[in-house]
C-alpha cells in the first residue's frame, strides 16, 4: 500500500471555481496534476467516476460511444502512458492502479473533476480508496448557485439541450448533498468547504488554510493569479430559459445555509448587472490595449 503517498482531491461543481483551484496546485512546487503536461491549464482526470462505472458493468455503453471498460483504459492511458490496465478490472485492481499513478506523480498528486460528485458509486468508491489507510484529503468549492447555474447554461445549453437551468438546479443541490454527507460521515473538518468568493477576495487567509489542511507550505505564488470574482452573472443574463427560471426549495435551502440569499430577477435589477458587466468587458479591453 502506498503509504508514503497523498492525494488531494477537489470536488465541485462545473464553473465553482475549481479550475482556479487546480491552478494552485499545478503551481505549487509540492504537487503534481494527474498528466504528463504538468504546464497544462486545466485537466479533469475522471479516473474515480470512470471506474465506478467499470465496476458497475464494464459492457455498459458511454456517451462516448464505447463501453465503460474501454472508457476507463483510454483515461488511463492519458493520465499516465505507462501503466496498462488487465483485462478485468476489480476494486483492488483500481485502487492499485492509482497507487501507480500517484507513485508516478509523487509525492503528493492533485485530482480535480467535477463529475465526481455525480453520482453516488464514484463518491463510495473514493471513500472506500481512503479508508483503506491511503492518504487521501477531500475539500469541496462553491460558488454562488444561480451563478454558477447560469454560467453552465449559457456555455453549454447548445451542445447539451436537455441541461435545462431546472436540470442543472437539480444536479447542483444533488451534488452538494453527496458533499454534505461527506462530511458526516468524516466531519467537517476533515473535509472542508471553500466558498469561492470569499476564496477568491481573500486568498491569503483560505487559500492558506486549504494548502495547510493538505499538507503543504504557503507558497503566495501559487495563488497569485486569484482576484475578486464579478457577482450576478444570473441577473445580467439575457437568455429567456435563466429569465424564468427560480431555484428550487432544495437548491434554496443548501445554498442558504452558506450565506447564499435569493433575490428574484427584476428588470432594473436585471438592467444594472447587464450594465455592469459591460462595463468591465469594455475596462479589460481598454486594459489589454493599453499594454
């Protein structure tokens, strides 16, 4: 068992911040990322939710368009080119297969895809990796859900038509229970919850403590590139499905637990932030020509 090895894992949701995050750790001279290209901006390995699948059945059809199983191999092969996965894939098997690969990036490898909080045999199967005495620290990444909702739509509602704004709310709180139970079941300590922006506004104060909770020295460089994130995203959105879109209770009653408060879209409300972010789209501009 590779005692002598660490992996951090950061969970959240799709646009939470947590590419931001995996910057910190792709700078921090302590760690490695899960690839070859350790200058790579952003790389979700999907190695735990890929697995649970190859668990589940090895046969089953992807939206790939290939089996779990083969799936799986192709993952493997990018994160690491040199190790080869047998023919029939166990528990074990994976957990020692991971062991590899940290061993390749060791001491201390980063993992950071989003998917992992969607479903619950990813999230079982994680656990049962770290306590099986593996060294594994989990923290989790937040932001603001009506945000972080409207931004998953307005990216990706043409490529994925049925992610509707009440799908993603759905997905968004369902997530986020599997967090909390995390948490219950090894205390919220021992798995921390960041809100992105306080992170982002203050990164020396939790930026430091998220590297103090892995393990690792306050290197500032590592996080140099954190600045305050722009707010209301969802009130200066001008798709039709973001305008008549409202939380669920769910989705409500998670995200006011952690200081998030609704505030139903009006028209100046909506107005106001459409003039604000236009405004800062033109300063950067103005900023990059000025250089």
């Amino acid at each position: 068992m590779a005692q002598d090895l660490r992996t951090i894992v950061c969970l959240g949701v799709k646009r939470s911040g947590t590419t931001a995050i995996h910057r910190v750790f792709a700078k921090h001279p302590q760690t490695q990322i899960a690839h070859p290209n350790q200058q790579i901006r952003n790389f979700e390995p999907n190695y735990w939710n890929y697995a649970a699948a190859v668990l589940q059945d090895p046969s089953q059809m992807t939206v790939q368009g290939i089996s779990a199983y083969d799936r799986f191999v192709q993952r493997v092969e990018v994160i690491a080119p040199e190790i080869s996965v047998p023919n029939i894939v166990t528990q074990d098997i994976i957990f020692a297969l991971w062991d590899e690969i940290a061993r390749l990036y060791a001491p201390i490898v980063f993992d950071k895809s989003p998917q992992y909080l969607d479903d619950d045999a990813t999230i079982e199967l994680l656990k049962a990796y770290k306590d099986s005495g593996r060294d594994v620290r989990l923290f989790g990444v937040m932001r603001s859900p009506w945000d972080t909702i409207t931004s998953q739509y307005e990216l990706w509602h043409d490529i994925f038509p049925i992610g509707t704004p009440t799908y993603r709310d759905t997905n968004w709180w369902e997530a986020y229970q599997r967090f909390e139970a995390l948490q219950v079941y090894y205390g919220e300590h021992n798995v921390p919850l960041y809100l992105y922006e306080q992170t982002s506004s203050e990164p020396q104060k939790y930026i430091r403590h998220l590297l103090e909770y892995c393990g690792l020295n306050n290197v500032p460089e590592s996080y140099a590139h954190f600045k305050p994130v722009s707010l209301g995203r969802y009130f200066a959105s001008c798709e039709p499905a973001i305008a008549t879109w409202s939380p669920s209770p769910e989705l409500l009653s998670i995200a006011e637990k952690y200081g998030y408060t609704y505030e139903p879209r009006t028209w100046h409300r909506h107005q106001y932030y459409l003039w604000l972010f236009r405004w800062r789209i033109l300063a950067k501009f103005m900023k990059s020509k000025m250089r």
